[in-house]
C-alpha cells in the first residue's frame, strides 16, 4: 500500500508540473490534482468462557463420611466459548468457620482422600461407591496405573500453594482449553476414606480436637464440624500469549497471587 501510494503521488507531480507550463504559456485555468486514501478497520473483542459443575455430586454426599466411605465427586470443567489457559484453585476451609485450614496433618489427610479414576465415567470404573477400600487397595490400584492420587496426572499439573496459605492450591491445565473442541476435564473423580483409617486420622480429618488416653483409647474433647473443599476455575486468553508461563504468570497477577 505504501508504495503504491508513493507512485501516485509521483504521477501527480507530473502531471501538475506538464499542466503548469501550459498555464504559463495559454493563461488557462490551472486544475489542482489531488489523492486521496482511506482504510477503514472494524475491531471486536475476543470473549472467553468457562463453567465448573460436579455432576456426579449430590446433596448431602459429604455427610456422616465414615472409613470405608467412598463418593463421587467430579470437579468438571468445561470450555464454553474461546480459547485460554485454565487453571483449578482449590481451597480446604473448616467446615464451621470457613476459614482456610492451615494445619498441615489435616491439609495432607484431605488430599489423601482424592483419587482419580482413569475409568470414570465408564460403565465399569475402578473405584466403586459400592465397594469398601483399605489403604492398601488404593495404593495397589495406584501401582497399576488405574487411579491417579490427588487429581488426574494426565491433563493437570500442580502448579503450587499460595503462599501463606497452605489450604490454597492451583492444577494447571496442560494444553489450550479450547471451546471448538469443546475442552471438558475432571480434576479429581472421587472421595474415599479408606476403611483402615485410625481414631486419631479421623478426628484430625474432621477437626476434632483430642487426647489419646494411656490405653490407646481416642477421646474427643471438642467435636470437629468437618471441611469443605472450595473449587474455582479460572482462565486467561490465550490469544497473544507467548506461552503458557507467561500466560499463567499474568492471571497470577491480575489475582493478586504469589505461588509459594
């Protein structure tokens, strides 16, 4: 564009120099030439958008858990509209304050509940609510590489803990979440206390504040009123992102979020 604009300029000169000669030598009019050039762009926004739900949840699942208590609950994410980089935020709060759990027993006694199967959602799953588990099944079904600790490996990393703020952690998710596809990932696909749990593991679980007796017994002094696992997604564009470290490291600061 700007060479042809240049070229035309060029041949106006010309022309304007051939008709002022004529001008002196017959008196006519002088015409003036003029260029002219106009672009004209339209800009639209780009949107994206994202939903988290957990249908295989239901009310009242996380009451009255046991040892030998399995549930399915599936942090479901799915890419509504556009393109961005997408990450979980998990918060463990006491279930009576709200507020975030700091203890680092109990934090690690949560996480140890989460499982995810690679068979979710199949007719024949791996964890069954109908099913008990001891440590040693969960592990073992880990070992075959048909459940995954924590959260689904495959289409997540852990990115980090807040720092100071213990009960706060991040998943990131691995690839472009992408709404054409469209993108839907589960970060974990169940609850399971397992059945050998001890007295004690319990009441550190359930917040309960306690004193082991000289014969062994646990007593609770104060009853605990449970935990609540609190999941948010949340996603940036992807569009003029380099790459997903920068990417991540902007939607950590418009969150105002130092990773430990």
């Amino acid at each position: 564009m700007k060479e042809f604009f240049a070229n035309k300029k060029a041949l106006s000169i010309t022309v304007l120099t051939v008709a002022l000669v004529a001008a002196l030598a017959y008196g006519s009019t002088l015409a003036f030439f003029t260029d002219y050039d106009e672009v004209e762009n339209v800009f639209t926004m780009g949107n994206i958008k994202i939903g988290i739900d957990e249908p295989g949840w239901e009310d009242g699942d996380g009451l009255d858990l046991v040892p030998g208590s399995v549930r399915v609950k599936d942090p479901t994410v799915t890419a509504l509209e556009g393109k961005s980089y997408m990450r979980v935020r998990m918060e463990l709060v006491d279930g009576a304050t709200g507020a975030l759990i700091t203890d680092s027993a109990r934090i690690n006694l949560i996480l140890d509940t989460l499982f995810f199967d690679k068979a979710y959602g199949s007719t024949t799953p791996n964890i069954s609510v109908k099913d008990v588990y001891s440590t040693a099944d969960l592990n073992a079904l880990v070992s075959a590489g048909k459940i995954y600790a924590e959260y689904n490996l495959d289409e997540f990393v852990f990115a980090g803990i807040e720092a100071g703020k213990p009960g706060v952690r991040y998943y990131n998710y691995k690839e472009i979440f992408d709404a054409d596809i469209p993108d839907v990932v589960v970060l974990f696909s169940n609850v399971v206390i397992p059945k050998d749990w001890s007295n004690e593991e319990i009441c550190i679980l359930h917040g309960s504040v306690y004193t082991v007796l000289p014969n062994g017994t646990v007593e609770v002094t104060t009853p605990g009123s449970g935990y609540k696992i609190v999941l948010k997604a949340e996603a940036i564009q992807a569009a003029e992102m380099p790459d997903a470290k920068t990417a991540f490291a902007a939607l950590n600061e418009a969150t105002g979020v130092t990773l430990a």
